[in-house]
C-alpha cells in the first residue's frame, strides 16, 4: 500500500510545462521518459525541415516551419499531461500502478 507520505512526490507539473516550453524535450527529461523528448525533437526537425521544403516561398519564418512548432506545441502538452496526471495520483494516494489508463479510469472487462 502506498500513500503521499511513503513516495516521493513527483516533478510539478508548472516546473515541467516551464521547462518543456523554454528547451524542447527538457518536460519529459525532467519526468523520466527521455526517449519520449528525444522522439518528439527528432520529429520536431523532421516535420520542420518537410515544411520549408514544401511552404510557399514568400511564407514568413513561422509558416516554413510550421511542421516542427506543430510538434513543438504537442510536446509541451504531451509533458504537462504525463506531470499533472502524475501528481493528480500522488495528491490523492492512487494505489493502481501507471498502466497508461486514460483519466484514470479503468477498462470495463
């Protein structure tokens, strides 16, 4: 059985989407899943460069990149969810393990 007094709390959620919007990445760095950050940059470049390849030539910087702050915004939103819904199971003592279930509702069987 675990409680708020026998686990560490986890990372602030305010910290992570801070950090996810100043260095992209740097959320899910900051909350263990490193791989998930590095994914997002890769497609973060990836979808960045696509676009400037097919944006129209008078298309200000924005619009030539607007593949990778696509992926930039779902990141930061990506990292805030992992560290609020984190800290929503800490805060109220969640005895279930981190099985991925959306909005902690469990699967009808």
């Amino acid at each position: 059985m675990t409680d708020k007094a026998s686990s560490p709390a986890p990372a602030n959620p305010y910290l992570v989407l801070g950090a996810a919007i100043v260095l992209p990445g740097s959320g899910h760095v900051l909350l263990g899943v490193p791989t998930r950050g590095l994914q997002f940059l890769f497609f973060m470049v990836i979808l960045g460069w696509v676009t400037t390849k097919v944006a129209a030539p008078d298309a200000g910087f924005v619009g030539r990149h607007a593949g990778g702050f696509l992926i930039y915004a779902l990141s930061i939103l990506d990292a805030y969810k992992i560290a609020r819904i984190r800290y929503t199971q800490w805060a109220h003592g969640d005895r279930r393990s981190d099985d991925g279930a959306a909005g902690g509702v469990e699967p009808h069987t």
